[in-house]
RNA sequence: GUGGGCGUAGCUCAGUUGGUUAGAGCACCAGGUUGUGGUCCUGGGGGCCGGGGGUUCGAAUCCCCUCGUCCACCCCA
C-alpha cells in the first residue's frame, strides 16, 4: 500500500480534478441550462446511486472496453459481498430504475451526474468525468428520437456552440443487428490478413467497432463491407426514414454516417453523436446516444424500447472555450456590509438584507475600512453600506455607490433596505 | 497497458560551467498620520526546488528509482 509521506501533501486521485469557484460557476450555469431544456420538455431529474450491482453495467456488452477493462468494480463488507462497480455511464442505471419502480410510460428523464471510468486521462478524459443526459423509456414512436435528438441540438445552441455536427445511423431491429453481425463476421474473417492485427482481434467479439476504426490500414476494409442500413428490415428502415424526416421538418442539418457505432452494445435503430469541429479529432464526439429497445428487457424488464445520450461536461466546456462562448457567469453579491465598529452592524444587517432577498456579504476579523474597501472593490459588489462610529450614533448609514458615479449619501439605518432596492431596481 | 514532454512560492516563470541565507512578476498582508476601494510608493509573509536514494568538499542543477502531471496510442463523454 503506497504511503502518502512519499508524495508531499495529499492531492486528487489521478484523473480526477476539483472544480473550484469562479470555473464551478459556470458549471451551475451549464447545468441550469441543461435542466431548462430538459424541463421544458417535460423531463424530470433522476438522482440515482453513483455504484450498482456490477452485473447491470456488464449488460452494456462483454466485449466493449468499458465493461471488460475500465470498471471501477469492488466488493462490499457484507456477509456475503457483493460485487458492485462505480457507475461507467448513466443510461444502465436509469433502466434498472425503471425496471424497480415501473413508473408510467414514457417516463422522461434527465439527469446530471459523475460517470468513472480507470483508464489513462488526458485531454478531454478523466477517471471521473460528467454527463448531462436524458433517458426516455416506454416509448418506440420515432417522432421520440427526433425529440432526444433535438433537445441535444437546441442545448447545444442555447449555449452558442456554433460547429457542431450531427451524425446518425440506424442498426436496426435487435433481429436485424444480429443476422447482421453474422453477416459482417463472414465479409470481415475473408478480408482479415488486410485488417490491422487490433481490429482482426475485434472480430469474433465485436466485430462492429471494426467499422469505425481509425487505423488507415483497415479503413478499406471497413468502407467496403456491407452496410446494416442496406439490410435493414421495413419496419427499421421506416422508422429511419421518419426519424430524418423529423430532423429535416426541424430544421436540425445531419449527415448518415454508415460507420457509426457507438460503444455500447446495447443500441438498436437510431444511433447518432454530435462532434465539434472545434476539437481535435481524436475527442470530438461532445455527445452521443441512440435507442436502446432491448436493454429493459436485458436487465429483467418486460420488453420496452427506450432512448437517450450522454453529453460530456468536461468536454462541453473545452468546446466552450474553443468557439469563445459560454463564458463563466460574473457572481458577485449586491451589497456589502463596511463596519469598523465592531461588527454588530455587519452581523445583523447582512442578515437582515439576505432575508429580504438581496445578496449581501460583509468582511471579518475586524480589518481595517481601508482593508474592507479594498475587499468590498474585489468582490464586485455594486454598493457597499459603510458604518462607523458617526453613523452608528446618529442610527445611520453610508451607502457608497462602487461602480457608478453616485458617490455615497447618508441614510437612515431603518431605511436602508429600501433605499438599496430603490437603486438596484435601476440598471449599474 | 504502451510511448514521449514536464515537475522551483497560490499563479506564470527565471535560476550561468554544480558554489554562500533560492529569485522576479502577478496575487496576498501591513503601512503611506489619525474613517474610504479601483493608480502609485515602501515594507512583509509565504518554498521538504514533487519524493527517495546516489555521486561530490558542496546538488534546484549530474545519475538512478519513484510519484504526479500533460500529450499521444487504445478507447471513449
């Protein structure tokens, strides 16, 4: 066991960070317009555990790296332990949730949570990183993934993120994706000596993730190989068809990829992802999800279809930055509280203004005006009410404008109040 | 898991061919006559030079190990 006396003081975990205030700000920022979206939409917030029996997690696929290899898994204390894993993304969760409390269908929501994952970090990745999703179960009508789809996009927009891309597939029925496989098992062991040896290996396991491979000595392969949207049955190809006819009537641009698998093996019909032309390619995807119509049923549901995405938080923001928007919101409070008369003044008045509803905040330790003013200029306030022993015998106040060119009159301490929602109701 | 870059003050970084009590800017604190911020001046606090071992009269500096971090591969948000 490493002793931390060799490492200086503690510090995060590897690949973990603290989001510290002002940055943290502009995660509430983030969030809150994530909520407004999805609340509008009538989604409601699901808290649920960040751990869970290992075994609903090992349903997203045995042969994908995040369940064979990136899992945060241990066992409890309990008599006889059980084996539980930090959760690796949100949609397998929220399923056994539903499956537990079936609740009415559809049942629409959304969430903001921390996802772990014990892999190498770096740009764009953590061991801990954050998802905004959304999850819509009990329902197989396109016209629903149009709405997950486009409640992604507007998100998106409302943050201003300007290059964006969206791309779609479909992967058809659960019946169509498994002759499928057995169809591109066959193409791809005939072509396997042109294959690079890690996609060769993927193919008894996994043999659509050879599809979107990045190593250029099999991308011929992969662009040659028979495409699942060519196979599709009639009803997956006319619930494609409806889904992009719903994407165009909204005015949300797409293109087909053919190649797009996502990680996860559990979707069905439509998969799509949002990539930023902002970002290096190598983490460009800023969010991505598909339906998943067989996934209740996996973890012991009664067969119900569902939907849903996973967008990064950690990655978002890098695209905020990169595009230059979505800047961190300025929080300062309205007024603070000068008093170099001890403290009583700044003890009850703050109090009294904060529970009339104005933010306020004072200064401690009994610092010096000047000391006090120069915090009071820090923090951004728009006044700061100033007492000294003068005011305090003449039951008064000084109430300093600091931004303006108000300067600073006397006031009646009862009248205060007042006067500050006089002033604050007037633009800086 | 593999490969490469980088670890000096809260932050950004200097630190000569190894040579005294390790520096700057910003930030922070206190003063600049007795009640007022944003400019200026003066002063101050703050560093296991990532950690351990080695070479040397002497190590921030050279060598080894280790931890951390960043980036890439893999994979993914």
């Amino acid at each position: 066991m490493a002793d931390t006396s060799d490492r200086g003081p503690f510090q995060a975990p590897e690949g973990t960070r603290d989001v510290l205030p002002p940055e943290s700000a502009r995660w509430e920022a983030l969030i809150a317009t994530f909520a407004g979206v999805a609340g509008r939409a009538g989604y409601g917030l699901i808290q649920g555990p960040m751990f869970e029996d290992l075994r609903v997690f090992q349903r997203m696929g045995e042969g994908t790296d995040v369940v064979r290899k990136e899992m945060y898994d241990f066992f409890d204390k309990s008599e006889t332990p059980h084996h539980l894993a930090l959760r690796p993304e949100g949609t397998a969760g929220v399923v056994r949730a539903f499956i537990q409390h079936n609740p009415l269908v559809p049942w629409k929501v959304w969430y903001a949570s921390p996802n772990f994952r014990y892999e190498r970090p770096q740009k764009g990745r953590y061991r801990q990183h954050h998802q905004l999703g959304i999850e819509a179960i009990g329902v197989a009508d396109p016209d629903l993934d149009v709405e997950v789809i486009g409640l992604l996009h507007d998100f998106y927009a409302e943050i201003g993120l300007r290059q964006v891309e969206l791309v779609i597939n479909s992967i058809g029925t659960p019946a169509d994706r498994a002759a499928y496989i057995e169809v591109l098992r066959t193409y791809l062991r005939s072509r396997a000596d042109e294959l690079d040896p890690d996609d060769r290996a993927k193919i008894d396991d996994h043999p659509m993730r050879v599809l979107d491979t990045k190593r250029e000595r099999s991308i011929p392969v992969a662009e040659a190989a028979p495409k699942l949207i060519d196979n599709l049955s009639p009803e997956a190809a006319a619930h494609f068809e409806r889904v992009q006819a719903g994407l165009t009537a909204l005015g949300i641009a797409f293109s087909i990829d053919t190649r797009l698998v996502r990680g996860l093996d559990y979707y069905t019909h439509t998969a799509f992802e949002f990539r930023s032309g902002a970002l290096d390619a190598a983490q460009n995807t800023i969010g991505g999800g598909g339906r998943y119509d067989g996934l209740v049923e996996d973890l012991g549901g009664k067969p119900t279809p569902g939907i849903g995405f996973g967008c990064g938080i950690e990655r978002v923001l890098l695209t905020c930055d990169a595009e230059g928007v979505f800047p961190a919101p300025e929080r300062a409070v309205d007024v603070v509280v000068v008093d170099v008369t001890g403290g009583d003044t700044a003890r009850d008045l703050t109090f009294e203004l904060r529970r009339a509803g104005l933010r306020a905040d004072r200064f401690w330790d009994g610092r010096s005006m000047k000391s006090q003013m120069k915090q009071a200029d820090r923090s951004g306030a728009r006044f700061a009410v100033l007492v000294g022993s003068d005011e305090l015998e003449a039951g008064e106040v000084t109430l300093r404008d600091l931004r303006g060119e108000a300067g600073q009159v006397r006031v009646a301490r009862a009248a205060v109040l007042d006067e500050l929602r006089r002033r604050l109701a007037q633009p800086a």
